[in-house]
C-alpha cells in the first residue's frame, strides 16, 4: 500500500477512499515512522496523533534552517577529524553526512573550501599524502580529495607484508605424504607441528600460466614449486628405490611394522639413517642403557618375514662433534641385521634433514647434530660410534657446551663476555662458562653495522641524567594493541624502564606517571633529560611539565639520533634481544611486547661495560640480582590448577616473562587465549634445545597429522560444546561471564583483588552467622567433601545499578554417595510463564512490583545426614588445622541443598497464610480482607513481591527478614537476565533483554553484522541432507560453535522474544550435526536480532483478558514430513506463553495437523486457566482461535469414522474439554492469526499482534516512578 500521500493529511487523500479506509492509511504511516526514528526524536514527536502533524514536526526538528541549526551544523564541519587508524570509508561517510545536512538546510560551501576542510582533518600520519595533494596541483575539489583518499587508503592496505606465521615452511622428509594433488598445495611443518597457508583472497580471478587454475598467479603455484623440489631431491639426495639396502616403513594399525632387509649376513656396529623406517631399532641388547621388556610388535623384513620386537630403551651416541645425544624409545629386534635411525622419528620432533655431496645432515634450528656419510651400498652410515656401559652413564650430565647453550638463552640470548662476568661471581647456580658456539638466532636478530663513537657522561648519582626514546610504529601492533615502545634510561646505573603505547600522544602521559613513581620510590628529581627532536616530546604540555620540574632539556640536532646514542643503542639492545628471543620460541611477532618487556628484565640483570661490568639492578638498587628464577622465554610451562578429582593437574601454558610486583610467572594460556600470572609452575626448558633431552618426553599427542588448512572460508574458533539442555538453563550465566578468577590464588592476584577478598568475607561472615557448621576431628571411616571458592561479577543495569562482587563457597558435591550423604534432590522453579503472568496482571491493575535476594539462601535449609567438609581455602582455623566442618546447614553444591532449601522456605510461607499454587509449585499468593491480592514468585532465591499496596509489601519484607537473611532490591529492575521497566503514567510495563542480547552478539562476532527484518527468510529449506559429507566440511563444522549459538538462542527465545520460536525450533532439530547451511541460518537469525535488539514485551492496562491462538503448519518438516505445532496465548494483547514445536506422529491432511495442535494449545490453555483461577478470578480464558474451520467442526464431532479412526486416542482430549464448555474453539482469519507469523518466520505484523514495541529502553523511566 502506498502511504506517501499520507503525510499530506487525511484531506488530501483520495477521495474515492472511505473516512475508515483513510483512518487506517494513516495510522499505518504513522507507524512505520515511529519504527524507524530514533529515542531522543519519537520522545518529542509521540504526542503527534497524525502522520501529516509527524511529518511537519519531523521538518522543524531535522531540517530546522534556524541560525542555531546553521551554527550547529558549521561546528560540525569544522570540528570534524579523521581518527588515526579508523575506517576512512566509515569516515568519509560522516563526513558526507555532514555536508548532506548542511546542503538540506541550504547552506552553501564552494567544492574547494571543502576539499581543504578535509585535507586538514586528516592525521598526523597522512602528512605525506596531504603535502603530495597540495604541491600537485593548482586546485582541487572535495571529490577529488574523496577520490585520492580512497585510492591511498587501499593501496596502504595491498602492501605485501613480509612472511609471518600465516605462510608455511618446507616440507620434511616424504613430500609425497603431505601434497594435496588435488589443489596442488604442499602443507609444510614446523619443529612445533604445525601447519600453515597461504591466503589467496588478493589473487581471486587470476590464471596461473603453469597449471592454469584460477586463484593464484605462476609465482605462487605449489605445483610448480613441488616440482622444482622433486628435481632438486632426485639430483642431490635421493635414495635408490630397489638397492636391496632398504625399503619404505609404513605404520599399521595392528602394531606391525615392516622395515629394511639387508643382505649382509655380518651384524655391523653402524647406524644407518633411514628414510623408510617407522622408529629407532637395534639387534644389540646390551647397548640399551636403560631397557623395558615388550610382549607386542612385529616387525615385517622385506622378504615378508617377521621378526618380533623384544624391548624398548634408550641408547646413548656420540656424535661427530664429540657431543653424546640420547636416542630415545629404541627397539629392540634380536633378529634385524643393522641398527637404524628413523628420519622420520626425527622429523616429528622437529629435526630438520639435508642431503648434499653424499652427506646427510641432521640439524636442530642452525646447529648440526648428526651426519651421515653415504658408503658403497648407497646408504647414509651415521658419524659417530655408540657410547655403552660406565661411559654411556657419564655422559648423562650435560657437556660445557650445552650449559653455555642453556644459560645463553636463558637469559635472552646474552654476549658471550656477560655471562662469564656472571659465573665468575658465582650467580649461575656455580656453572662454569665456555666459548659460545654459532647462534644463528644471534645472527639474525643482532647482526648491525659499523658504531659511531660514543659520547662520556660523567654522572654521579642515579636520575641525574636520563636517555629516552620512542621506538616504532611496529608493523605488527602486540596483543594489547601496542604499536610503540618508548624507554627511559638512568645514565648513573644503565637501568631501563619500558612503556607500550598505541599511540605517539600517549608518550605525555606515560612520561608524567613514571616520574611520579620514581619520585615515590626514590625521593629524587629528574635533572636532565636527552630526546630527540619528535613532536611527541616536544608538545606544549611536555615542555611546560619539565619547565615547571625544573628538568633541563637536551635535544639532539635534526637527523642525527647519534646524538641520542645511550636510548638508540639500548633500543637496539631490546630488539635484537626480541628477535632472538621471538625467532627462539617460534612465537609470532604479535608477542613483541612481552618479549620486549622481559628483555628489560634481563637488561636489568646483565653485566654492562659503562658501569665496569656491574648490573643496572645492582647499581640502582646496591643487591646484586638473583638468577634462580630464570627461564627460557617462549618455553613450554605446565601452570598448576585444581578443577576436580579427575581432571588434569596442570594446563600447558607458553612462558612469557615475569610479571612486576607479583612473585609469579607470566604465562600464555593457547587453550583460553589468555595471559595468567602463576606461581606453581613447571618448565620444560629441554623443550627449547632438544639435544639436552635425557630422556624422551614427546607426547603422541604432539605428532598429529598436520592438518591441511582450509583456504576458501575462514574457520571459526572452536567451542566447547555441550547438550541443548544445559545451554539453556546455564546460558544467561555463560554470555554474562566476565573472566572472573577460578580459584582462590587468582582471585587474590588479580586487579579487583581487594574486592573479590571484601566478598570472601562477607560470605564467611554469612556462613557463621548461620552457623553452618561446626570443627570437629573427622571420625573414623568417615570421608570428607571438598569445597571451592566461586566467584561471579554481576554486571549491573547502567545508571541504575552498580556492578556486584559475589564469592561463593561451594561443595563439591560430585562426590556425594547416593542413599548415604543424600536421598531426594528435586527441587522447583518457578515458569517463566507464570513470571510473565504475573507481569501483566502488575501492569492490568498497576500493581506495585518490588524484588528481593536472600542471601546465603542454601545455608537456610536443614541438613538430615551428617556431612564432612574440608575447611575453607584462605580461611583455616589457626591451632585446628586438622579439623574439619561437620556441616549443620545445606550449602551450595550438596546435592540435596536445593530441596532442602525449597522445603524450608515452603513451610515458611504456608505458615504466614500464604497459599501455594497448585500449578506452578514456586508461586504463592494471599487473598486480604479487601480482596486485594498479594503475590510472590520464587526463582531458588530470587523474589517478585506484587501487591496493591506498599504497606502489604512492606509487611511481608518484615517477616522474611525475620526468619531470613534478605536483601532489599528495591522496586523490580532485573530477573532473570530480563530487565522490567515501568512507565507508570501510561500504565506500561516493559520486558527487555536487551543486555544479553548484545552480549549475545558480540560473543559471535555479529555485532557488526548488517541487520535483516525476517528471523527466517523463506529461501532457506533446512533438512538433514545439508549435514556435512566430506571430510572438510565436517572439520569446518568441529570448530563452528553451533550448539553453543543454539542454546543462546533458545534462552532468549524462551524468556521474552516469541518471534523467534519457529526459527530456534528449525535450527534445535540439527544439533547433532550441522551443517554450513544450519549454520547460515543461525547466522541469519543473530542478524535478526541485531536489527531488533530494543525489541520488548510491552504489558498494558487493557480490557482484553486472556486469549489464546493456535496454528499448524502441514509437514513443514523435510525430513520426516511432520506437521508443526503453534501457538501463543496473550493477556491484555501481550504474549505470556507460546510455543513452536513438531508433531510427534505424521498428519495426514491439513485438517488433522490442525486438530492435533489445538489439543496441545488447549493443554496450555487449561494449565494457564487453573492458574488465573487462583490468581485473579477476573482473568479467564475461555476462547482459543484458529483458522481452519474443519478442524474446528472436528473437535466438536463426537463419531469416530473413517477420517478419525487412525488418530491417537490422546488428542481426542479436546473434544471432552470443548464438550464440558471449558474451552471453546472459534474460527479466526489466517491473516490475524498471529500463530501463523512465527510459523513462517515473518515478522511483518506480529509486533502489534504481540504487543511487541521497538522502543529505546534506556530513558523509559525519565519522570517516571521506577
């Protein structure tokens, strides 16, 4: 319908329309304009009942061409800037909106005028482009400067990085095994196992002119690459294929192994490296230095012989560098004829394998650990001789070579000179120094030109001189978004401090806090201070701090940063360290700052040559630095954790440094992707340097098969995932987590330490207030249970509520014994139907509506078995360590503790004339004198009090706080996770999930995502043949977070969004295996959501009561062709209870699928009916509407014939329910069947239907009683 005319007036419509016709044009335009304005602009156009008078108001309002609106608009433009490293094309719409507007309010600019406005808003880093755009040209105009900036702004970002973690390495070992003929990539690994592509998106649409596929160019062709390899092997490494020497080693899954058979009948005592065989294998036993007896294993000779595997052990070697390595799980076969070397046992470890001029060499990074020699049969003989009995035990220390190996990168890759000036003061743990052998991570990250010669400064006491200098932009900003690092240096005592900035005009303020806090720690002044020439040192608030400091300036002159050596070089320093440290622990560049951060720490520590080879730690502070604590960067660290019985002990973790102020590690956590700082750890610095390894501590784990990467979609993070059931219950609590500490330890550590502490407090207090339990000695035969602390941070409602700090102490009731520590364990809760229920009778009758929280409500529930509990982490009972809590009161995590709690609090309230529904066990209400009514909902211990009067409420407060512990929220704000806000003056209530909506959103990275205005749009068939079918799809779905999305879904669905019932229905019935087009679809439904967040249920004082409506969709099922059910039930026009489900048995026309759905609606009409009868005898629902008028004459059609006869004798419930007049069926239009709309997953007039409005939420209340 065309509404334009409309905003003409009423009169000037057609006149052929009818007055009632025109009405309704009208009012249908002054709807959808309300739908898309703004909160601030429908506040003051709401009271506009046309919409020709909204329209005008409309004009006055945004196209006001007042001098204010003039003015208004003029500081806009002027004010306007361009954000350094925002989307310009985001901005340059900001900025064309702002000339729209102007252009709309007639105000006129020449082109020029403006193209300089936007040249001079650009930042500081487009300088260049603003210069070249100037001198260029005689003129320009603001499309112009559009144009330029676009193109400049695309090339920034086509600029071909150098090779980072995103690109692979080269293939080890059988390439053959790892090539995909197919797409004609080679997956290469690395030392860590891992694999990695290349992203061929800036190439799509191009033709490769070697194999002549499309999305790459010849440069890039794998194909091409593998075959250049393949010649290079076949000249210079390749070994023959039937010498009679040895064959290929393939691995079986029954434990058979079939290796070389050699013709030589003479044992020999020399290891041959072999390409072919699966692991280590050697016929002499007593070369073993330690030695496990097998009973499985066979090996298969290459005359299809077996002989069978023995034992396994290791056997120590000494290499041709004199070095002894450790050859670990080596097998033992009595009946083989040489010893062998796996390469590829060697290559899943992370050794590297070259053949050259009859020379095979096996390294480690850049250093060589073995080589073999090719003899007369064509096989590579190993360099070096077995090393048995006394020698071979003797050789388990490690050389001098390897401990200067060890330290050297212990502590950052430190010269040669440094470290022998700290052995020979006895600082490393009393270890000797030799000569440093080649580090290649030395080379590449050190590697510098000729010095300039230096400057002397002849200071005499600590802060009399200070070095400083800004270093960056990196091209990789770290993990914390840093992209500058800017160090002070003390001239007197070397020692540097360091600050990671993502901004040049931070460096003010970094400055004016590190001063602060040396004047605290020191008590002295900074005298001088040496920079160069850049702005960010030279801005007016920073000369105008060391002015009124009275810190002297020394500037360096214009390009020349020789000026400034000490800052230059000790940036230098700090870079070669990151880059040895970074190229070391195969980390990539995005850690630059923690690298950068502990290279500081171990600057700190090493002995330097300007202060006579002391430590700045030892000049600045007189104590000589400890070492004990030291670890490689970047090695593999197991971090201490306690999450059950059965659950590891320890998570593997990446060491990243040490963190300041707290005596702990930091770590990185690669399965939370997190940074935690932990104490208890173990380290595996072997890992960093694998030939000091003594023993074999490879995990089987760690030699997957690389994974080839998927190129044409992104994979998303993967999820852990769990059953629909649990993520509905739990997923309000799941989107609304905020990182909280997960132990004891944590919590004490962390930023909010003093908070969460305050919390532990309260919640003992609590727990000896109710005098929870008592210390006794655990009796004999008696076992105790566990407890932990658990933390949560209640966010609260902005501008209303401040967020929470709860602790928690929880059993850990898991191991409870049924029948012995507990018995029955239900307990209720309360419907959210029976929530929304008493919502709209609050709103219907304006009731007031007051929450409340008991505190500590599971302490309040009595025991009836006795129960043993360990004492509380941080909170032992001095002089009775040994005792532990025999508990009296229920506590959270017992099994029983919820029924317990339920009974205690159900005796309570049927004791003060309080009745309990009969059909929703946690609602309770009371009748007064008045007839008034008072209601009161419980959610385990969350409360709705309802009443007409706030002495009733106020009365009924009194008394649970006598009996419990209470807190008084105060009128009802939040519950649930859904927000209720009241509008007293028009007598609305609100129904808001907008919070968790958002939180929802941003969980799945569609906060961004382009809104639709359908839950499900009509293109999408959803059937179990779109489940994954090849392995990469079913890879791709592994880490889709499917369920998880689901279960978020469902939540809100289930609490306040009916609109989304038969969407959430469509996507549940493929939880247990997706596929990318289910998963679309999820995706569709969050864009839904995206565009509807403010989207509530609205309840109102109306005169319609309770009504139900009710619909089927004919085998709208593809799988199985089942019919779906349904339906929603509204009071005073707004939906409480709905439903979206599939019918259990096949229909077989339109009219039976009906008839089965009106059975299930008339079940939920009848609970909602007994439920009102209690609750307010004016709200009865009497009539349930549907649109198939057959299916109504079937339900009133007592004979069975032959249309009936096959149907379940269950859904001919309704036809006694219709008959005894309890419910009656009436025929309602399809079109205003509001059941129909969530069935087709349209959303075009539920909103009215419903009574759903799109309203700002956020000001509901200005003026308001709330």
């Amino acid at each position: 319908m065309d509404l334009e005319d409309a905003l003409l007036g009423i009169d000037k419509m057609l006149s052929t329309l009818t007055d009632e016709e025109k009405k309704r044009k009208d009012r249908k335009a002054l709807t959808q304009l309300h739908l898309y304005l703004s909160n601030e602009i429908l506040q003051d156009v709401m009271k506009e009942k046309t919409a020709a008078a909204l329209w005008k108001r409309l004009e006055q309002i945004c196209m006001s061409k007042t001098l204010t609106s003039k003015l208004h608009m003029k500081q806009r433009l002027y004010a306007y800037r361009l954000e350094e490293g925002a989307s310009v094309h985001e901005q340059l719409t900001v900025f064309k909106e702002i000339l729209s507007n102007l252009e709309a309010i007639e105000v006129q600019y020449d082109k020029e005028d403006l193209g300089l406005i936007l040249l001079c808003s650009l930042p500081p880093s487009y300088s260049t482009f603003r210069d070249t755009i100037l001198y260029s040209r005689e003129s320009l105009t603001v499309d112009e400067v559009y144009d330029s900036l676009t193109s400049y702004d695309k090339m920034k970002h086509l600029v071909v990085k150098p090779d980072s973690q995103g690109e692979g390495l080269i293939v080890r070992g059988r390439q053959d095994r790892n090539t995909d003929d197919d797409r004609g990539r080679t997956q290469e690994r690395n030392h860590r196992g891992k694999s990695k592509g290349r992203s061929k998106s800036s190439n799509r649409g191009k033709i490769c002119n070697f194999c002549k596929k499309k999305g790459h160019i010849k440069s890039e062709c794998y194909k091409l690459q593998n075959k250049i390899k393949r010649e290079a092997a076949n000249q210079k490494g390749k070994q023959p294929e039937n010498s009679g020497e040895a064959d290929v080693v393939e691995d079986y899954s029954d434990g058979e192994l079939l290796v070389a058979s050699v013709n030589d009948s003479k044992v020999s005592e020399e290891w041959i490296l072999d390409s072919g065989c699966t692991f280590h294998m050697s016929p002499n036993r007593d070369w073993f230095t330690t030695y496990e007896t097998v009973s499985e294993g066979v090996v298969l000779m290459g005359n299809n012989a077996s002989c069978k595997i023995a034992g396994v052990g290791i056997i120590k070697v000494k290499m041709f560098d004199g070095v002894v390595r450790t050859l670990s799980d080596v097998r033992y076969v009595p009946e083989l004829k040489r010893n062998l070397i796996s390469l590829s046992t060697l290559d899943s470890k992370g050794y590297r394998y070259t053949a050259e001029s009859g020379v095979l060499k096996i390294s480690i990074g850049s250093l060589v650990v073995m080589k073999g020699q090719r003899k007369t049969a064509k096989l590579y003989v190993l360099q070096g001789s077995t090393v048995t009995g006394d020698a071979a035990v003797a050789s388990s220390s490690l050389s001098d070579d390897d401990i200067t190996k060890l330290w050297h990168m212990r502590l950052g890759h430190m010269s040669e000179n440094g470290m022998v000036e700290l052995s020979k003061r006895g600082l490393l743990d009393g270890q000797g120094i030799c000569k440093l052998n080649f580090c290649e991570h030395c080379v590449f990250g050190k590697q510098k030109r000729v010095r300039f010669t230096r400057g002397i400064h002849n200071t005499k006491e600590t802060l009399e001189y200070i070095h400083s200098d800004l270093w960056g932009p990196s091209r990789v900003p770290s993990r914390g978004g840093a992209n500058y690092m800017l160090t002070f240096i003390d001239d007197f005592s070397r020692k540097v401090w360091a600050f990671f900035l993502k901004q040049k005009s931070d460096v003010f303020f970094a400055f004016k806090s590190w001063k602060i806090m040396i004047k605290k720690q020191t008590g002295k002044q900074i005298k001088y201070l040496r920079t160069d020439n850049g702005l960010e040192f030279c801005s007016d608030d920073f000369n105008r701090l060391c002015k009124s400091e009275g810190i002297v300036r020394h500037l360096t002159v214009r390009h020349t940063p020789q000026q400034n050596g000490v800052a230059e070089r000790m940036n230098r320093t700090i870079m070669e360290k990151v880059r040895c440290m970074l190229s070391n622990a195969n980390l990539p560049k995005s850690f630059w700052a923690e690298a950068a951060s502990t290279a500081c720490f171990l600057i700190n520590r090493s002995p330097s040559v300007p202060i006579e080879k002391k430590t700045p730690q030892e000049v600045w502070s007189g104590n000589p630095a400890n070492y004990s604590d030291l670890k490689i960067f970047g090695c593999p660290a197991y971090a201490h954790v306690n999450n059950g019985k059965l659950e590891p002990r320890s998570i593997k973790c990446v060491f990243l440094g040490y963190k300041a102020g707290v005596k702990g590690y930091k770590l990185w956590c690669p399965e939370n992707r997190k940074v935690v700082i932990s104490r208890d750890v173990v380290f595996d610095e072997t890992a960093m340097l694998p030939n000091l390894s003594l023993k074999d501590s490879s995990n089987k784990e760690n030699q997957k098969q690389v994974e080839h990467q998927i190129n044409t979609e992104s994979t998303p993070q993967k999820y852990a995932e769990a059953d629909l059931v649990a993520y509905t219950l739990n997923v309000a609590e799941d989107i609304d987590a905020n990182q909280e500490p997960s132990n004891y330890s944590e919590a004490i550590s962390c930023e909010d330490s003093e908070k969460w502490m305050f919390a532990m407090q309260e919640e003992m207090e609590s727990l000896h207030k109710n005098k929870t339990w008592d210390l006794v000695k655990l009796p004999k035969g008696k076992k105790t249970v566990r407890c932990k602390w658990v933390f949560k941070k209640k966010e609260g409602t902005p501008g209303v509520e401040e967020p929470k700090y709860k602790a928690r102490l929880v059993a850990k009731g898991y191991s409870q014994v049924p029948g012995v520590d507990f018995t029955d364990v239900f307990s209720p809760v309360v419907k959210h139907s029976s929530i929304r229920a008493l919502l709209g009778i609050v709103a219907m009758h304006d009731l007031e509506l007051e929450q409340l929280d008991v505190k500590t409500a599971f302490l309040h529930g009595e025991l009836e078995e006795d129960i043993y509990m360990q004492q509380p982490e941080g909170f032992t009972v001095s002089e009775k360590e040994d005792y532990v809590c025999l508990l009296k009161k229920s506590l959270y995590g017992l099994k029983q503790s919820p029924r317990q709690w339920y009974k205690r609090f159900d005796s309570f309230m049927t004791s003060h004339d309080f009745k309990r529904s009969s059909f929703d066990s946690c609602v309770y209400f009371k009748k007064n004198n008045d007839g008034s009514f008072v209601y009161l909902l419980l959610y385990v211990d969350d409360m709705l009090i309802a009443a007409k009067d706030k002495g009733e409420i106020r009365k009924v407060k009194a008394q649970l706080s006598e009996e419990f512990e209470m807190k008084d929220l105060g009128p009802a704000k939040k519950i649930l996770g859904m927000e209720i806000l009241r509008d007293r003056k028009t007598s609305k209530l609100y129904l808001s999930q907008k919070g968790y909506i958002e939180k929802l959103l941003c969980r799945f990275n569609m906060r961004s995502a382009k809104p639709v205005s359908t839950p499900l749009a009509a293109h999408f068939r959803l059937s179990s043949a779109l489940s994954p079918q090849s392995d990469d799809e079913i890879e791709y779905m592994s880490h889709v977070p499917y369920s998880s999305a689901v279960g978020s879904l469902m939540y809100a669905m289930v609490c306040s969004r009916p609109d989304l019932s038969y969407a959430v229905s469509a996507v549940s019935r493929y939880m247990a295996n997706p596929g990318k087009e289910h998963w679309k679809v999820v995706q569709w439904i969050l864009r839904y959501l995206r565009g509807t967040t403010d989207v509530c249920l609205q309840f109102g004082r109306t005169e319609d009561g309770v009504i139900g409506y009710v619909d089927a969709d004919f085998a709208g099922d593809l799988n199985r062709r089942r019919s779906l059910t349904g339906y929603v039930f509204t009071i005073g026009g707004c939906a409480i209870s709905w439903k979206a489900t599939l019918q259990t048995t096949v229909a077989l026309s339109t009219t039976e699928a009906e008839y089965m759905a009106i059975t299930e609606a008339c079940k939920e009409a009848i609970w909602l009916k007994e439920l009102f009868s209690e609750l307010n005898e004016d709200l009865q629902i009497s009539t349930v509407f549907c649109d198939s008028q057959s299916a109504i004459f079937l339900t009133k059609d007592q004979m069975f014939h032959e249309r009936t006869k096959h149907i379940d004798v269950r859904y001919h419930f309704v036809r006694d329910i219709i008959a005894r007049g309890d419910i009656v069926v009436s025929k309602i239009s399809t079109h205003e069947n509001p059941a129909v709309k969530p069935l087709r997953g349209f959303m075009e007039e539920v909103e009215n239907l419903f009574a759903i409005k799109n309203l700002f939420i956020e000001n509901l209340c200005q003026g308001g009683d709330c």
